[in-house]
C-alpha cells in the first residue's frame, strides 16, 4: 500500500515493518483486521492496515451499506510509542525508543 500525505510517500514495501496486530479471526469473518506499524528509512511513522466490515477499516458502499476496506495513516513517534505499548511490542519500543524508557 502506497499513499502521498503532505508531499511525503509512505510505502509499505520500502518501510520497515516494526509491528502488527490482527483480530485473530477469519478473513471471512465481517470483524476481521489486520494492522501494522511502520517507520520510513526518514523516520516517519505510520500505521496501515485493512479490515472487514464491522472493523475500524470499514468503507460506506451505500446508503447503510459497509464493506470491508484498507487504509494507510501518519503517526507522531509519540503515537508510536502508545500503540506498541498497548499492543505490548516491549522489543521494538526497547529498539525504536530507547531514549524514552526507564526502570520503573
């Protein structure tokens, strides 16, 4: 997946794949997603992902009427950062935010 945001290209296929997270249910399934966290070879943070249609990627297809869609969408580090944690990555936040962490 491929989009330009503000004349920047994130891609999938050229991105570092830092994580990903999936519903663990089928794909016929109408609540199934799939999603992963990237990071360009600049930095940049982005989340993409896809689902069906009663998942967060949902497209309208008509006047109540959803179907299952993908999406692509910037992150800040911060935001990053709470999405690994939430979805417990302690490798990748010890890789990508070391600076940030602590002993508790």
């Amino acid at each position: 997946m491929k989009r330009i945001i503000d004349g920047k290209i994130y891609n999938t296929e050229t991105a570092t794949c830092v994580a990903g997270t999936s519903a663990r249910l089928p794909v016929n399934d109408f609540g199934w997603f799939e999603e992963s966290l990237y990071v360009t070879k600049n930095g940049r943070w982005f989340l993409a992902g896809e689902g069906g249609p009663m998942s967060g990627y949902a497209q309208s297809v008509g006047q109540n009427q959803w179907g299952g869609g993908a999406s692509l969408w910037t992150l800040t580090a911060d935001e990053a950062m709470e999405w690994l944690e939430r979805h417990e990555e302690t490798g990748a936040i010890e890789e990508h935010f070391a600076a940030q962490v602590e002993e508790g």
